[in-house]
C-alpha cells in the first residue's frame, strides 16, 4: 500500500486539559489506533470542542498519542485549509459541518469520502423519543428533512461513502459508485469465546437450569431501556426461572432500580453501573450469560449486537431494519415484533422452551463475529481508502 496522507474528521467528543493533555473516549482511541495499524502514512484526526463530560474517557498526553489530533470549534466547516495537505479525507456523513457542496468537493484537491451511521429515518424516529413539545419536534423534523437533502448530495458527488450498518447501506449505498458495507464492533479475535466457554453455556441451558439473561448500554429512552423492567415483569408473572442482569448508566438509571424494587424483582433483576469494556464486560458476558435482550427501537448500527455475537450470547431484539438484516445474515439470534414488552417476554419465554434453538444461533452468531470482527472490518475500510487516493 503506497503512503498516502489521511486526515479524519471524527465525531468523537474531547475536552481540553491543562499541560497539553485532552480527554478522549476510550472506545475511539482503539478505532483510531487500528486506522494506524492498516494505513501506510500520516494521519490527523479532526475533532471539535464542546463536550463536557465523557462517560468513557480517558485523560491522554497530546503528544503522546500516536496520531496528530487538531480541534475544531463547535460548528467549524470543513475548509480547503483543513484539507490543504492531506491526500484522501474521511469525512462523517452524520455531521452537518462535514457536509459540503458538491462545487466544494469538485475544486478540492483531496479525494473526499463520507461515512454514514443513521439514516433519515433513524434521525426522525429519534427526534419524535425526545422529550421536547410537539412545536420544538416539528421544527427540527423540518430541518432534518433539509439537512437530508445536503447529505445526499454531498454522497452523490464524493469519491467514496463507507456505510456502516445495513440500514446506512441499503438506504445510500446506491448513491456513490464506490460505496461499502462494514459492521462497527470493538470485538478483536483474541476477546471471542473459546469452545470450552460454549461447550460450558450449553451444559448450563441443556441441563434446564435458570435461564441467564443480561442486557448492556445507555439506559436511555432512544435505547428502549425504558421496556427492560417491564419484560421481566412479564417473564416473572409467567414463572420464568431467569436471572438478569443490567450494565448501563443513563437518565433511565433510578427510574429501573425503583422499577425493580417495585416489582418485586431484586431477586432475579441486578442493576450494575457501566464496566470497563474488555477488562469486566467480556469475560463476564462469556461466562457467565445465555441471552442477550435487546429492546433497542430504532435501527442504527448499535455494536452491541455483533459485540455480544463475539461472546457466544445470541441476541433477542426487537425487529428494527438493522436488527432484523443482521439477524438473517448471522443466525446469531431472535427479531421480535411488535417491539413491545409483551412481545419480547413471549419470545424469551419460547426460547426457553427450545433451548436448542439458542445453542444453535449462539454458535452461528459467533461464527459470523469472527468472520466481521475489529481487525478485518477496519482492514476493509483502511483498503477502501488507500484504492480512492490513488
């Protein structure tokens, strides 16, 4: 691969420290750090203030980090200056700032591509979930609605898009000629489970013993995790015998351990904060879970899914447009519709009757994670790239 200069303008929050050091999500320094891996040249990243609080971050010595970072203000456009040495640019596709004219992207010397996670109608799903009046939705529909029509454009005119997700591919993948599909996952082939770990699992769920459930992320409305209490509500009504387990921090957070208590489920229903993703989360999603319940709602690429693939855990979620494409493509799990409490708590309960069933989706599931994972997805990208800057 010929050395080409590539600059990233990444959405990635950062906040500024005293004695040149910068906070940074943990999760986007591995991404960056496997762009370093598969690209031959120099790279700077692109991120702008304004952050104030990093849920997942880490304090990092700017000079210290592998790769040249620059921060932009807010609401910084992407400019020639910013381009001005650079070879080939990835620019995101989700950022009004990043969108240019294709006037813009014709008289720039740098080959322009975008990358894409949600699509138009993930952005109005979420917007109609927010907590703001009908007026205020209204408005901001309207003006994602004119923003979408920038977006497409700007896809039209670049030099290459990079999708991730099904719904990204299947709804822009046709408007650039040197599009791709790749499926976003922090999961590298050491952190998949070994076959003494299934085998394990499959005693466990063969031998008729309690049903393991778990579920991790924001525990945020957007995320669904407003439906997780009242699925085990049902599956304790039924005389389920289960245990589940919550990882996650959010605005939801008090109102579930109130939820719990309520309901009378402290016996079956833990509420953990969040952990450290590869030290805590995956060697005890490996061990220790049979199912993954997911009520995300609406269908961007949540990770999660191919995350919990990698740990031997099928997935049962509710039947949004990424779910439902991942879950035929890898057989690693279970699409529920209505995505309702009701309808999810029916689904778990007839899994737990054909537990051969979710013996074989766990093995499908892990299969199809280690043909996608981390170092092969970002090996894609890096090639898609270095082919667009020659």
């Amino acid at each position: 691969m010929a050395s080409h200069r590539l600059a990233l303008f990444v959405t990635a929050p950062v906040i500024e420290l005293p004695g040149n050091k910068v906070v940074l999500d943990k999760k986007f320094v591995r991404g960056i750090e496997a762009h370093l891996e598969y690209w031959n040249g120099p790279l700077r990243c692109f991120l702008r203030r304004g952050a104030r609080e990093i849920p997942f971050g880490q304090a990092f010595k700017s000079d210290a980090l592998g790769f040249d970072l620059s921060l932009l203000e807010p609401n910084h456009r992407v400019t020639d200056t910013c381009l001005a040495n650079f070879d080939v640019a990835l620019l995101s596709g989700d950022s009004t700032a990043d969108l240019l004219s294709p006037t813009s992207i014709a008289l720039s010397r740098c080959r322009l591509a975008y990358g894409i996670e949600y699509t138009h109608q993930t952005r109005q799903r979420i917007n109609q979930l927010e907590s703001i009046g009908s007026m205020r939705k209204a408005v901001r529909a309207l003006r994602i609605a004119m923003t979408e029509m920038r977006r497409r454009s700007a896809f039209r005119h670049a030099a290459g898009l990079q999708c991730n997700g099904y719904p990204a591919h299947e709804v822009y993948g046709s408007l650039n000629a040197r599009s791709m599909l790749y499926l976003d996952s922090r999961a590298l082939p050491e952190m998949m489970a070994t076959e003494k770990e299934m085998y394990a699992r499959e005693r466990w769920l063969l031998s008729g013993k309690s049903l393991r459930l778990v579920h991790s992320g924001r525990l945020e409305p957007t995320k669904g995790a407003h439906q997780l209490v009242p699925i085990a509500h049902r599956l304790k009504k039924a005389g389920l015998n289960f245990t589940f387990d919550i990882y996650g921090a959010g605005s939801l957070a008090g109102l579930i351990s109130d939820a719990i208590r309520a309901h009378h489920l402290s016996d079956a229903v833990r509420l953990h904060p969040s952990v450290d993703y590869v030290r805590e989360l995956v060697p005890t999603m490996r061990r220790s879970y049979d199912l993954f319940v997911s009520a995300h709602l609406q269908s961007d690429p949540s990770c999660t899914y191919l995350e919990s693939l990698a740990c031997g855990v099928p997935v049962v979620g509710h039947c949004n447009q990424m779910w439902r494409s991942l879950s035929e493509a890898s057989g690693g799990g279970f699409a529920v519709s209505p995505a309702t409490p009701a309808a999810m708590a029916e689904m778990i309960l007839d899994l737990n009757s054909r537990r051969w069933a979710v013996v074989e989706a766990a093995r499908r599931g892990l299969a199809f994670a280690k043909r996608h994972n981390f170092a092969s997805q970002f090996r894609l990208r890096m090639e898609h790239l270095a082919d667009l800057a020659r």
